[in-house]
C-alpha cells in the first residue's frame, strides 16, 4: 500500500478496502439494533408480569404474539436475543479491531519504508530522536481516530438515531429532554477539548525532545564517559523530564475534567429525565405509563456508552488530528531521487577526478587503471567521508566532475551508481546484530557456510587479532567490538560486497599489522580498487 501526502491516510485505507469497511459497519448496525431491541422488550416482561397495557408499549405488536405470550417464551425469545447480539458484537469487534491492526500496520510499515529514503541530510540536520515517538504515542493516536473516529463513529451516530426514534416513541418530552440538554452540555465539552489539545500538544512536543535527547546522548556515550560528563548530562535530563512531567500535569488535569464531565452529563440528564416523568405522570395513569418509563429509562442506560463514545469524539479527532499532522510532515519530507538518471553498468570502470573541490580546499585530479590497484591521495582537509558522500551522489555540491569510463556520474542515478561501488570504510556504521548479518545484506542460510569461509579466511591473515564467530553478536553499531575487530568487519563487509569499484578508506590497524596482506585481502575480488591516502601520511 502506497500513501500520498495530500490526502489523509485513513481516507486512503478506507477506499482501499471499501468492501471490508461496509461489512464491519453492517455488523455494528446489527449489533445495535438488538442492543436496542433488549431494552425495550424489557416492556413486554412488564406487560406479561403487572398487565401493563401502555399504549405506547403497542409498537412491540409487530413481533407475533404467540413466540412469547407467556413469562417463560419471553425468558427463551430475551436469552435469544442477548445471545444473538454477543454473537455479532465478536465478530464486529474482531473486524473492527483486526483491520485496526492492519491499518497501524501498513503505517508503520509505509513511515519507516519511507524514511529509508529520506536524505541523509535530513538526518544530520534534525537528528533521529524525533521520529522514535512517531511509532508509538502518534501511531496509536492514529489508530484511535480510524478505529473510534471512523467507523465507529459511523455505527454509533446510526445507533443513537435508531433508539431516538424509539424513545420518541416511549416519550416526546424525554426525549428532546435529552437531545437539548445533550447539545447545551456539548458547548462546555468543545471548551475542554481544545485545552485538552493545547495541552497534549505541549506534552508531545516536550516527550519529543527528551526522547531527541536521549537518542543524543545515548549516541555519544563514549564522549560523556571519557569526559566525566554524566553529571551534566543528568542534570541536562532532569531539565526535560520535568519538563515533560509539568506538561503531562497539566494535559491530566483537563483530560480528566474532560472526561469526568462526559460521565456526570450523562447522569445529569438522566437526573432531569426523571424528574419529567415525575411530574407527567399522574398517580391514576401510573399503570398505563410505567412498562414505557422501564424501557425508556432501560434503553437510555443502555445507550449511555454510545454517548459518552460521541461526547468524547472531538478529543479523539483533536489528538489524531496532531498525530496525523506530525506523521505527514514526514511523509512530506522529498525522498532522495535514487532512480533518476541513466542505468550504470560496467565491467571495467575507470574513475576519473577532474578538478574536484571541496570547499575551499585544493582540487583534485585523479586518472584510475581498470580493475587494478589504485591510490588517491587527498589533499589536506579532505576527507574519506568527501569522496564517499561525492561518489555515491549524497552530496553533488562539489565542483569539478567525477567520472567513471568518461562518463560525468551526475547523468547516473544513485541507485546504479550504488550498486557498482562498494566501500571499504570505517565511516559507514555496521548495520545489524551479529558478524553474519553486518558483513552481508544477505540473511539466507544458503551462503552462509560461504560467508563463514571467506571471513575465517580474512582473520587468519591477521592472526593476532581475537577471533569472532560468524554467530557473535557485535552490540549496537559494534559496541562490542575491539577496533581490530571493527576493521575487519568493514573491510570483510566492503569486500563481500563484490562489485565492480571498492573505495578503500583509512584501517590503521590493520595496515600496520602488514600492508601487503592487507593489500591481499583487497584483490580477493576483481575489481577497480581506489585506496584512499591523506598526501602528508603519504609523504
């Protein structure tokens, strides 16, 4: 499933699966009519029991008399129908909630596909902390809003127009009792709702930046550690979870009065509703009136959840609205164009630097030899992250032109361009959990005794280093790695790789141990090796 930004994503799901949405809606209707329905057969039990004969209670004629004319058929047709409503109520809620799932689903899938996508630049600039509180806090918001919003929204609006219409007919004066009380109360509930928001509002954004912090923090902790930084950075928390905390204070207070007042409303009008038949009904008629004011009332409870669900429909709106708001704004955020421009393919590429500059640093020039070894030396202030971000087209700020077999590599797409280089670098972080899954973008157990291999063979070149298994877990971005261990993973992982050009950065530990092994490892695989060298270490 695909979403743009321009259109809200519940709509778009919604007419993706019309079929589904009409049948979970259908459910819920006839769930709602015998949920009417028990109620006010309620009626006909004190009809059987006192022979009340209230001529508003004729209406539950339509139902043949014969099926429960006495005390017991009434018990059998009640426990029918009580049994007919669970029985539809699962499987309206099993849908509804199941498609609920469905929907969370392809919207987390869909945000962190497009994030993949995002430019790195935007990373750099905004941080990553930002975007953690989309997957929970704004996801479930969003999912309240589609679930109770939506569809539920739907069922419940046609339930309250089935049982006012029976109300009406039980009592006129009952029921614009409680549809006017009901709108006078709803002018006080739009007042809670938009403190609610400014409030949950200033809650999501503290809670942001706290989780932006730690995201910070947590990423620089070698920094904090070796710095003895912990007290400030503590104290630097504390700040912001107090401020989250006086923020959550405050959205409590007003969610609480907000909900708390749907509840009292409720029985406030309950309360006046009362008092009306109080006065209506005349201690000579009590006989004629009372089976209507059993379901009346019966009915009016029973419809209870149903109002308070519609009375609190605004916030729901109000807080999916902000997740909604923050979910689109980045899937507004362009996406890096990997596939624009002409399909690289070559077998034996040769890389050219023509005057490439970088800021105000010297140019550039470079002429490679085709799948052989080659070094680039790289004046002083440029560094290996310039020529990958460069090469890669991350970044074609650069003057000058760079070329592969003649050919200026701005006129390729990224993504080709991508699938001929791999890098050989320190710089770019080891991706996934164990030795396997960051030297490979493979996870098939097919190549795996291969991989295995191929990596025993590359440590046994530099022997002296401690050994890993093709099985160890390397710890988040390799933590648990030793600098050693770290080389060889990024070395082993650019040469996996097997394409065509292998941009080699800076492994001092590994080149000091033996520069021609090193070297070695490097021509495992046929390609054009750029080996990147600053000119002063050169020299």
């Amino acid at each position: 499933m695909t979403y743009t930004s321009n259109s809200n994503l519940i709509k778009q799901f919604v007419l993706q699966r019309k079929s589904r949405t009409i049948w979970i809606i259908l459910l819920g209707m006839i769930t709602n009519l015998i949920t009417i329905i028990i109620p006010v057969s309620i009626g006909k039990y004190y009809q059987l029991v006192f022979n009340f004969k209230a001529y508003r209670m004729k209406f539950l004629g339509v139902v043949p008399s014969t099926i429960w004319d006495t005390v017991p058929k009434f018990l059998i047709v009640f426990l029918l129908l009580i049994g007919t409503r669970y029985f539809f109520y699962f499987l309206h809620e099993y849908y509804l909630r199941n498609e609920g799932e469905i929907f969370t689903k392809q919207v987390k899938d869909y945000l962190f596909n497009h994030q993949l996508q995002i430019h790195n630049s935007v990373y750099k600039e905004k941080g990553i902390g930002k975007y953690l509180l989309r997957y929970s806090g704004d996801i479930n918001s969003l999912k309240n809003l589609y679930l109770k919003g939506t569809i539920s929204a739907i069922v419940d609006v046609l339930m309250i127009l089935f049982a006012l219409y029976w109300l009406f007919v039980l009592n006129k004066k009952g029921a614009i009792a409680i549809i006017v009380l009901s709108l006078l109360f709803y002018l006080v509930i739009r007042f809670l709702n938009k403190k609610v928001e400014l409030h949950s509002y200033q809650k999501r954004d503290k809670t942001s930046g706290q989780l932006s912090f730690v995201s910070r923090t947590l990423n620089s902790i070698l920094g904090v550690i070796l710095y003895n930084k912990q007290e400030i950075e503590l104290k630097k928390y504390k700040k912001k979870s107090n401020a989250v905390m006086v923020a959550a204070f405050k959205f409590n207070k007003w969610s609480i009065l907000n909900s708390g007042f749907v509840s009292f409303i409720q029985y406030a009008i309950l309360c006046v509703v009362l008092y009306m038949f109080y006065l209506d009904i005349e201690e000579a008629n009590v006989q004629n009136h009372g089976g209507e004011l059993i379901s009346f009332i019966l009915l009016y409870i029973t419809i209870l959840p149903v109002i308070r669900r519609l009375f609190s429909l605004e916030r729901v709106y109000k807080l999916g609205n902000i997740s909604l708001k923050k979910l689109n704004n980045i899937i507004e955020i362009e996406v890096e164009k990997i596939n624009i421009g002409k399909n690289l393919k070559v077998n034996n590429p040769r890389v050219v630097f023509e005057n490439v500059k970088f800021d105000n640093f010297d140019s550039i020039n470079f002429n490679s030899k085709k799948m052989t070894f080659n070094t680039l030396l790289l004046p002083k202030g440029v560094d290996e992250n310039n020529i990958i971000s460069s090469i890669s087209r991350l970044n074609d700020s650069y003057e000058g032109t760079i070329k592969i077999n003649d050919v200026d590599i701005r006129e390729f797409s990224s993504k080709s361009l991508r699938n001929v280089i791999s890098f050989c670098t320190k710089e770019i972080p080891l991706v996934g959990r164990t030795v396997y899954e960051a030297i490979t973008e493979y996870r098939s157990d097919k190549i795996k005794a291969d991989v295995n291999n191929f990596f025993s063979e590359i440590q046994s070149v530099f022997g002296n280093i401690s050994t890993l298994e093709i099985d160890d877990n390397i710890g988040e971005n390799g933590s648990l790695l030793s600098i050693a261990q770290y080389e060889i993973l990024c070395l082993v992982r650019g040469v996996l790789a097997g394409k065509k050009i292998l941009i080699v950065g800076l492994f001092p530990i590994l080149e000091s141990h033996d520069s021609k092994l090193f070297l070695e490892v490097l021509k495992m695989h046929e390609s054009t090796i750029i080996k990147l060298e600053h000119k002063q270490n050169h020299d």
